[in-house]
C-alpha cells in the first residue's frame, strides 16, 4: 500500500468522473484514461509512486519502523 486515505477518494472520484464523461460522449475517448486513476485508488497502490519512492499512506510509515 503506498496510496494514502485522501490521495485514495481523490483518484477513485476522479477516475470515475473521467470515465462517466467519456461513456456519455462529453470528452473523447481519451478520458477512459480514467480507469487507471480508478484502479491505483480502489487497490490502494501506485506502481509510479512505487518506481519514484513516493508514500501518501501513513500507515505503510508505521509498519516500517
């Protein structure tokens, strides 16, 4: 887990926006692009921030030490 609880509902509400635009043909298709900030915040994990070493949930920090 490296997503944390805020950074977690803002990608699942901004995911699900984005895919709900591009469904009712108010942006392109690009905006299926949506699933991907959906899916990182619905499995609480980020394989970018994983690669950059980036850590938004406090709770991995407590495990850790």
């Amino acid at each position: 887990m490296n997503v944390g609880s805020l950074d977690r509902w803002l990608r699942i509400v901004l995911g699900a926006l984005l895919i709900v635009l591009a469904a009712t043909e108010v942006l392109g298709a690009w905006a299926y692009i949506g699933v991907i900030p959906l899916f990182t915040g619905l499995l609480r994990w980020c394989p970018l921030y994983s690669l950059i070493g980036i850590q938004t949930c406090p709770l991995h920090e407590q495990v850790k030490k």
